[in-house]
C-alpha cells in the first residue's frame, strides 16, 4: 500500500486512519479464521520514505527513476 503523508497532519490522527484501513482491507486470505489475526500488509509512507533533507536527489528528468514512481508501480493500493 502506497500511502501519501502531510507533514501537517497530527500522527495520531494519521495512524488512526491506517489502523481502519488495515481492518477494513487487510483480512485474512481464510475469512473464517478463528484466531482473527490480519495478514501482513507493507505500507509504502511517502513522507518518512524519502530523505527530506535531499529531496533534489529525487528531482530526475525521467519520474519513472524516482522513488515515489517505484513505491506506486509495487503497491497493492493507494490510501
């Protein structure tokens, strides 16, 4: 899952958000599982993947070379 991050956004608001999406999207491959237990999902979080004190790293004249094109192209989904 790619997910994209304000820096402006209270954390705690941030994390409530993806613990729903993990109840809601992220169930078990055996629904009828008793243990209830999620399976694992990667979460891709843009603004804590880059390095933000060289984003001009990340400035390329072809976007398929950045990090944010490669994160989308393996993500299951956008959130």
């Amino acid at each position: 899952w790619f997910i994209s991050h304000w820096w402006g956004e209270v954390l705690q608001d941030f994390l409530k958000c993806v613990k729903r999406h993990v109840e809601l999207r992220c169930v078990p491959e055996d629904s009828d599982s008793e243990d209830g237990e999620l399976k694992e999902e990667p979460f891709w979080v843009c603004a804590h993947a880059n390095r933000q004190h060289s984003l001009a790293s990340e400035v390329v004249a072809d976007p398929r070379q950045t990090s944010f094109y490669k994160a989308l192209q393996l993500a299951k989904g956008v959130l």
